[in-house]
C-alpha cells in the first residue's frame, strides 16, 4: 500500500469504504477489551505467587544482631533491603530509605515536605512563593502531572526526543526562571515512550545552571530493571554525575517493586544525598514509626538479593516483551508505510506510545471505545489532559490476553487508517 497522503481522492474514498465495512464486521463481534491500564495480568502476577505463599517464620524475623522486626523501630528500613537496593540500582546503602507500599507516594510526600518546609538550601518553604512552576516532560506519565497540579504548580510542557527531554528548552527555562522548581524525568522506559535518556542528558541534567538554587529532579526509575532481554538500555548514574558538578542535593531518586512483585504490595525506595536524606527523615520518623517491615523481610525471603531480582525479570521481561512484540508486529504489518503514524520500540519497560497524525487520536479513542475497546483517556499523558496535537495514544498491551491483545490490536489498526483518512481527504 502506497502512504495514505499520495492517495488519489477516489483511492481514499475506496479504501475508507473497505475500512468501514470492516470496523463495522468488528464492532458486531461486540467486543469488551481493555487496553488502558499499564497493569500485570494474572500470568505475570503469578510468577511472584511463591512470595506470599511461602511462610514467614519466627525465625525470619529476627535480624543477624537479634533484632526483632515484628515490632516498631528502624523506620527508614531493613539494612538486607537497603543493600538489595544498593546492590540492584548501584546507588550507596546510606542514601537508600526504604519506605512503603508505593513510591508515588513517596513522590508526593517529598513535594508536600518541599511545601511546608522547603529542602535543603531553599529560604523558605514553597508555599511561601507565588507562582511556582514544574517541568513536565510529555508525553509523560498522567500520576506525576496530577501531584504537581494538586499541590499548585502551574506545568510546563517540554517535549520528549528519542534522547530523553529537550534539553536545549529544559536549558533555557530553568536558567532564565527561578519559579521552576524541579522536573519530573522518568529516564529509564519512559512512561509513556519507552525511551531511556542518552548518556548526555543525564549530563546535562546534573550539570546544567537553575535560577532556583533549590531545584529539585524528580528522578523516577520505575523500570530501572525491566529489560525485555539482555539487550536493555543502560542509564549513567545521575548521581555520580551530579556529585562532579557539586549537584548531589539535585536528586531525589524513587522506584519500588511495583513492576517487580506485586502493584500497590510491593516495595518502595528513595534514595538522595545523605544531606536531603537526614532533613527527609527528620519529617518521615514524625509520620510514621515505621514502614511496613514484614513485607520487606517477606521480599527477600523470595529474593535473596539482586541477583534474585535480575534472575526474575529475566522471566518477566519475556514476558512483557511478547506482548509489546505482538502490539509492534499489528502495527508494523497493517500500518508500515502508510505515512500515518510514529512510534519508538522500546526495548524494555510496559508501554508503547504512539503518535497518529494531528488531530486523529480523539477520534480513534472514540471508534475504539465504540466497539468496546478502551484505550487511555487522549491528553492523559499530557498535562491538564490535553494533548495540543491531539495525536499521542498510550498503548498498555501487558494485560489483556495474548489472544485479547490481537483482536485489539487488529482493531486499532482499523481505526488509525479511518480517521488517518477522514482527516487527510476530509471526508
Ligand atoms: C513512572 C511510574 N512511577 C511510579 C509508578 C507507580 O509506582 P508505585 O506503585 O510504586 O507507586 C508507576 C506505575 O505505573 C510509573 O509508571
């Protein structure tokens, strides 16, 4: 097939008929799929199953010293799951917090800290200063744009490269403004994209010169681990880079086992320079007495340590990486060279992101979801939910079934040709 754009109006009108009759064919079949929540399916869950079948013992609740971790105490977290976090993310045990069942949670405690009571090197708390703004690299992830919304930043759109955010903008803005605070970057399998940011973005994140002299990198690495095979990306360690510039104190580091064990039951970590960490546990150990321990000594019961963790990714990241691969093949097969769409294949990670033409991804949502497919929300993955091109859709293939996944992904295809054409023939 010859791209959509070089179609002759009578080309156009021929192929959209056939695509109609065969939308149609599809939605009779009264579909009811689901291909918007970026959540494991019981498949994947059940590799992890052996960790909350197996018993915890008396004896597993003692620490080496004696320590007995069914009561309170040692509230920034057990020193086994510190390392195995050190270990599997190359990032020193005494900048490591290990904290509850969710790092958006974290992420959110964080900013609420940096509000009532600024970080390290601000005059005063946040909350104190009128028109606070917060990077926001889109697509992107909806959760991370709805914290800084709720707590009052206006966001600031930057776009994604295959490299990571524009860091020429990200540059320019943060020089020029000291009423942006901070960015969000999720660097490695960006959520939504997938990409991971190149060796010299990280630099540049590290090095460059903020007006605000508190400005804070939310650095998310969600799927730090998430390879689909050994062929994974790798990310520079921002920290290192960061200390060369005398920018430790930049870096609020986040992730958990969400993607790894179990969603919402898993176990989360910050990690930050030992100057943040001390001023973030002063406040925490006001919070809470203490993080939920068991949990974590259940963790490396199943685990043991880092190696235990890369051995089980390897498993899940096949896993997802079929689904991702199916998603990729539907599109390559119905719609390569057509002209009219644009999408990166991640090599690890959960999503797939893709951009139809301008102005046709409200439209797809609408076909789709009319014969019973739902995909995410258009504009989800953009601040205020709006996507000014209205063009980028945030595919989630991991929980449907394979079988499930075709049918949608065949539809999908469908739709993309028949509002690819409406738009370019306005018909
Ligand atoms: C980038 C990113 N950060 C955080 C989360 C949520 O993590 P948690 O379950 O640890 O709160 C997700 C989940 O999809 C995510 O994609």
């Amino acid at each position: 097939m010859k791209p959509y754009a070089s179609l002759s109006p009578k080309e156009a009108e021929k192929e959209l008929a056939a695509l109609r009759a065969l939308y149609e064919k599809e939605k009779s079949m009264h579909l009811s799929l689901d291909l918007s929540r970026g959540k494991p399916n019981s498949e994947q869950l059940d590799m992890t199953q052996e960790l909350l079948d197996a018993p915890l013992t008396r004896e597993m609740c003692f620490s080496p010293s004696g320590f007995d971790y069914r009561n309170y105490g040692i509230f920034d977290g057990v020193p086994e799951m510190k390392k195995l976090f050190s270990d599997l993310l190359g990032i020193p045990e005494e900048m490591i917090l290990i904290g509850g069942n969710s790092s958006l949670q974290l992420v959110y405690d964080t900013l609420m800290r940096a509000m009532v009571f600024g970080v390290v090197g601000s005059d005063r708390p946040w909350a104190k200063e009128e028109g606070l703004k917060w990077l926001c690299v889109v697509p992107g992830y909806d959760r991370h744009f709805r914290i800084a919304q709720s707590i009052g930043f206006e966001l600031v759109n930057v776009r994604m490269l295959p490299t990571g955010p524009d860091m020429d903008e990200v540059e320019r803005l943060v020089a020029s403004d000291p009423k942006i605070k901070g960015i969000f970057c999720v660097p490695k399998y960006s959520n939504p994209t997938g990409n991971t940011y190149s060796d010299e973005t990280v630099v540049r994140l590290a090095k460059m010169k903020t007006a605000a002299k508190d400005f804070r990198i939310i650095w998310d690495n969600a799927y730090a681990v998430h390879d689909f095979d050994e062929n994974g990306d790798t990310l520079l360690d921002i920290f290192a880079e960061a200390e060369k510039y005398g920018n430790q104190n930049r870096i609020f580091y986040f992730t958990s086992t969400s993607k790894i064990s179990f969603p919402g039951a898993g176990i989360s970590m910050m990690a930050m320079s030992p100057e943040n960490l001390a001023q973030a546990k002063k406040y925490i150990s006001v919070e809470t007495i203490g993080f939920d321990k068991l949990n974590q000594i259940r963790h490396l019961a199943y685990f043991k340590n880092a190696a235990g963790v890369m051995a089980h990714m390897r498993l899940l990241g096949k896993n997802v990486g079929k689904k991702i691969a199916i998603a990729e093949q539907i599109l390559d097969r119905d719609l390569g060279g057509l002209g009219i769409l644009e999408y990166q294949k991640p090599k690890g990670g959960y999503f797939l992101s893709i951009d139809t033409l301008p102005g046709c991804a409200k439209r797809v949502f609408a076909l789709m979801a009319e014969a019973g497919v739902k995909l995410t929300q258009v504009g989800d993955t953009f601040p205020y939910g709006v996507d000014p091109e209205d063009r980028n859709l945030r595919l989630a293939p991991t929980y449907p079934s394979d079988e499930d996944l075709v049918k949608s992904m065949d539809l999908l295809t469908v739709t993309i040709r028949i509002a690819s054409l409406e738009k370019l023939f306005a018909l």
